[in-house]
DNA sequence: CGGCATCCACATGGATACTG
DNA sequence: CAGTATCCATGTGGATGCCG
C-alpha cells in the first residue's frame, strides 16, 4: 500500500480495521443519512415532523431507523411534554460531527443527479 | 414545499426530491463506500486486488458491489489483458468526486470509532 | 486470475391497520 | 401526536464450490 514501514496510519488496508466501513455500517441505511440531515438543519423534530420532512417513510421504518439511530449514540429522544404526549429527537454530539459526511452527499447530489429544472437524464 | 417564491434551492424538504437520499441509496452499501475509498487511493486494481483491499468479503459479493457500482456510473471495468486474463476497475469522474464523502466518511470514523491502539469502549 | 452458480439466512423496507 | 402490530416481499450478504 501506500506507506507501510513508518509510523503512519495504514487503517483501511488488507486485513486492517477500516473506518470508511465501520462508518458506512452505522449510517448506510436508506433514510439514515436524510434523518441526519434533517435533524442537522432543522434541529429538534418531533416524530410527525420529522415524518413529514422525510419525504415517504412509513412510520414503522421511521421508527425502527430512529431507534437504530439512538442505540448507535447518533440521535437522542426526549420527552418535552406529558400531556399533549411530545417529544424530540435531537442529534448528539457524535451525531452532528457527521454534517460533513452528509454535506458531502449532499453536494455530490446536487451535482450529478437530477437538477429539478432540468429535465435531462442524468436520473441515473 | 416550504419556500416558493424566491430563488433559493427547496431540495431535501418536504415532498421534494432530495440530494442527500439520492445519493444515499447509489453508495449506502455494506462495501461501496469502501471500494470506492480503495479506488481512490490505488488507482485502478484488479479484481483479486481489490478483493484482498476490502477486508473479508467475498467473491460473490465483491461482484455484485462492482456490477451495481458499474450501473451507477461510478466505476468502470476495462480488460487489460487477454491472454493472462486481467481487468481493472477504476472510478469513473462522477465516481472520483465522492472523494468528499468517502473521506469524511474515513475522519469521522477514525474520531469517533476503535483507535486501534487503545482497547476502550468507543467501539460502537 | 476473475469471476459465476447455488443455496441460504437474515436484514430491511413497505403497506395497512390500530392504539393511548 | 407518536408510535406499535402484523404480514409480506425483496434486498443483501455470506458460504461453498466450480469454471475458463
């Protein structure tokens, strides 16, 4: 590979322990990588909210990928009301340091695929 | 969606279609981002090269990763040799430029998850 | 070397309906 | 509002073996 004899880093080489994998294994899910996005954007959201933004995701996937979510430390629930029943999802800490990672989806996105206005086939 | 009237992108809100979840879907796979990663790094390799680059996978996987990524557009397959039959897989332009994503992807990982040396908890 | 064929197991997503 | 309960279809990955 490209440097093995110093004292470099040499992650993601052969046999070694890879952080692009074990990275793409926590967010690599169909709708993880917008949840992040939208809770990037729009800070707290309630459940609805959130379903709302998240253009068709039924709320059984919402909920098991909001749980996927919060067991990885990505996001955090919190009960903001009793009563009128309400609670919030947020981004942790770790959670929000993935704006790059997203940002970066996002650009690549806007880029290469389907500019809205244009009607051309760069769909894919 | 939310902002009508004036210039500015609507992406990734609401109904729309969005950036961040198209593009999720062409590389959220178990091996994508790290064979694009791969790729990146060493340029055009085989197909047992690459296979000995990522980690464990197998065989069968490894093809069908290469056969998705060539449909996308993000990888190309060319033959360079016919008699030692040899091929290499390389990126293509639009494949090249997840470079961003691919290597936040990386730093993020190498922050929040397993410094090798150090055997705390930070695993998952 | 560069795969494909098979078979299998489980993960993941989707649709629909219902609840406190 | 914020989910859960089912059921089902398909996606996706893994193991093994074989082939030109």
């Amino acid at each position: 590979m490209h440097d093995s004899s110093d004292g470099l880093q040499v992650w993601c080489a052969g046999e070694e322990w890879c952080p692009v994998t074990s990275t793409a294994t926590l967010i690599c899910r169909k709708w993880h990588p917008v949840i992040i996005h939208r809770l990037l954007n729009d800070g707290p959201l309630g459940f609805s909210a959130l379903q709302d933004q998240v253009d068709g995701v039924s709320s059984k996937v919402l909920s098991d990928s909001l749980e996927d979510l919060q067991e990885k430390k990505l996001i955090e629930r919190s009960i903001v009301s009793e009563q009128p029943f309400r609670v919030e999802y947020s981004l942790t800490e770790r959670g929000s340091e993935l704006e790059p990672v997203v940002s970066a989806m996002e650009n690549w996105g806007k880029r290469h695929l389907q500019p809205p206005e244009d009607e051309h086939s760069g769909r894919f």
